[in-house]
C-alpha cells in the first residue's frame, strides 16, 4: 500500500477541477494493478467522476445541485454558525467525499470520456487536498 496527497487551488462555488492528469502522473510511477481510493478532506467538497468538458462542468451540474440544493435556501447550518455555506455542506454530502477506482499498468480504468473530478461547494477560495491511497 502507498498513500500521497495531491493539493489543488479551487475557487468554490461548485467549481470542478480535473483531477486525473495529476492522478495518471503518479500512477506511472506504481507497477502492477489495483485499487486507488480518494478523499478529499474537508465537508464542503467531493469527489465523482464525469465527463469533464464545459457544458457539464460549467453549467449542467451547476444547474441541477442548484435546483435541488439552492444557495439561497434556508439552513440551519448557516443560522447556527451564521456563514453562508449551508447549501455547501448539503452539496458535498450527496456527493460523497471517497471514491475508489481500478488502474492497471500505472492507469486508471476509466472510460474514454471519465475523469475523476473534485467539486468545491464552498463560498470562497480554498486549497483542497485529496489523500490518495494505492493497493497494488
């Protein structure tokens, strides 16, 4: 087993960030097949995998965690800790902070058009970081 963080700058406010170059990057350096699993620390960002292209990243998956957990609901978060990232919290929560995937010869074995991808929900800029554990 071998475990490495990758730390990415994030704006917030749903920006999805394209972790798999990264990723691949230290994969090339692992022998063998396996497991790699993925958590991002904190409770205002997650992990998922997509195709990462602009209309998705940039509108679509915006659009809908809007719908459904809207920024300007109300919270009981934000009434408690009087911020405003109460929709963050709930965003990251149905997303999921981990993510396990399979590689082989220092890959992942995703689909063409997959990337893994982190989602900053938060409301101001941050320096996310994923822990990343390999089991060959």
């Amino acid at each position: 087993m071998q475990r490495f963080t990758l730390e990415f700058p994030t704006e917030g406010n749903s920006q999805v960030v394209n972790v798999s170059p990264e990723l691949n990057k230290r994969l090339a350096e692992v022998r063998g097949s396996g497991l790699v699993h993925l958590f991002v620390v904190g409770s205002t960002a997650a992990l998922t995998t997509m195709e990462y292209e602009p209309g998705l990243v940039q509108h679509d998956l915006k659009e809908v965690l809007q719908r459904l957990v809207p920024d300007n609901g109300h919270y009981e978060h934000e009434a408690t800790w009087k911020d405003d990232n109460g929709h963050s919290h709930i965003r990251a929560s149905l997303l999921g902070p981990s993510l396990t995937v399979p590689f082989a010869n220092g890959k992942l074995l995703t689909g063409e058009y997959q990337q893994v991808v982190l989602v900053d929900f938060d409301t101001s800029p941050r320096r996310r970081m994923v822990v990343v554990t390999v089991m060959v």
